[in-house]
C-alpha cells in the first residue's frame, strides 16, 4: 500500500488531499470504485480534479482522467486557475469523446500497465455507452437503468483487475432535491437519488453526495465559513458521515473546514 499524510491524519492508501475525507475513509485503496454524485454545476468535476491532482502534483502518483464531456485543454485551465503553474507530469488527461464501455476498459488496462496508472478519474459515467443496438429512444431509455449496473460492475471488477482505484462522477437532478425538501422541509441524501444510476451503490466502495448548503436551504444554519458538504453515504462498510467543505467560487477550489461529524453502520 501507498502511505500519505495529510495534517493529522496518517492513511493507508491514496491521499484524496482533504484531512476530513482522509479521516473517513483512510485513501483510496487499489480496487476501490469511488463515486462523487451531485447536481449540475455543484462542483462535482472539481473535486474530482482536485482528488486526481493531489495524487498527481503532491504525492507523485500516476494519475488518468477520462474526460468524456471536456477537452483537455479546458482541463488543463480548470487546473492552473485553480492551483497555479503546476508540474502535470503525471497527470494524464484522455478527452476522447463517446467512449464505450469497452474503449474505457481497454484504457484503463493500457494506461495502468504502460504508464503505471494507480488512480483513474471518470467524468462523468452517464456518458459512457455500451456498444448496442436499440430500436428507438424509448427502448434505450427502458434499458438505461440496466446499462448503467453492467457499466458499474465492470468498472468495479476492472478496478480489482488492474489494481487501481477508479473515481467516477455521476449527475443526478436538481428536482429530487425540491421535492424532498417540499414533502419532508429538509434533505436527506440517499442511494437512491443517483439518476438512472442506483446500482452503482450496489457496487461502488464509497459513494459521496456533494451539496451546496445554499441550495438545499442549509445556509442559515451553517457558519459563513462553510458553503458545501461531502456527505458520504457508503464506505466499505466503515463509518459515514458528512464533511464540511468551502468551496471558493473564483477559483472552484474546496478546501478543509473542519473535521467529520461521523456515525458508524
């Protein structure tokens, strides 16, 4: 295994960057699917990058992002915007658009082989398509949940396979946020909130929901210092919880604010 650190937390695996992700769920491990869930325009993609580019730029791991929906170039922006010139030796970034399922494992084998790949980045999963044939949109549709389970199974095993750590981001809709807070007067994140995608929870390691605190009608009760939260809702069968971010809109960087409030399953 892998040994980091970030401040007060010693870990066992790959540093996401953050002392209270780190506390939780103690790295990365080779083998581990990792999902980051939100709305549109959350931050999901940030903190993917900055999970990837901590890996990458800080710890000097070989890293791969599959960029499925922007061009590397835009990547690389995001990057120095948000972090400054920094060395992307080992930052790899593939924006090959519409890849299937079967394109994505037959790079991941070839990038974890050939380059040392020890942590790869997915953005986001609901682009990724199998090589099928439907008879119109209405058969695809019906299928998609099932799409979705094949795609997440197989990352998972090829996780295990090639003996690295697989993060991928999923997008879920704004509405079932509103409707939960309009039925109940408060949001509570759930497995089942993942669009199309509720069977990666089956197969994931660790799934995260990202949340603007503004959003989700929280702010008033949170101190201006906190903004977001990383609510983690499966970790290997270890402990869950929620991690208070600040999320810095000039620059889409999410930073440490305190420690996990955390309740074991």
């Amino acid at each position: 295994m892998i040994a980091d650190k970030t401040p007060n937390t010693t870990i066992y695996g790959i540093s996401s960057g953050y002392a209270g992700i780190d506390n939780m769920i103690q790295g990365w491990q080779p083998g581990d699917l990792i999902v980051i869930a939100s709305c549109p325009s959350f931050g999901k993609t940030a903190l993917a990058l900055s999970f990837l580019k901590h890996a990458a730029v800080d710890s000097g791991i070989r890293t791969l992002l599959l960029s499925l929906e922007a061009p590397e170039n835009h990547i690389v922006f995001r990057l120095t915007r948000t972090y400054g010139e920094i060395n992307l030796t080992n930052f790899i970034i593939d924006d090959t658009h519409s890849l299937s399922l079967t394109e994505i494992c037959d790079k991941i084998r070839t990038f974890s082989v050939r380059d040392g790949v020890k942590l790869i980045g997915i953005d986001y999963i609901q682009l990724v398509f199998l090589e099928k044939q439907y008879h119109d949109n209405q058969d695809r549709n019906s299928a998609r949940e099932q799409e979705m389970s094949e795609i997440s199974k197989t990352l998972k095993s090829l996780a295990k396979e090639c003996g690295v750590a697989i993060i991928v981001t999923c997008q879920f809709s704004p509405d079932i946020i509103r409707r939960k807070i309009r039925i109940n007067g408060f949001y509570t994140s759930s497995l089942y909130d993942l669009k199309d995608s509720r069977c990666i929870g089956q197969y994931a390691d660790i799934v995260m929901f990202l949340h603007r605190t503004s959003f989700i009608g929280m702010s008033n009760n949170m101190e201006e210092s906190v903004n977001s939260e990383v609510i983690i809702v499966k970790n290997r069968d270890a402990n869950i919880g929620t991690i208070k971010m600040k999320f810095l809109e000039n620059v889409t960087r999410f930073e440490d604010v305190s420690l996990p409030s955390t309740e074991l399953l």
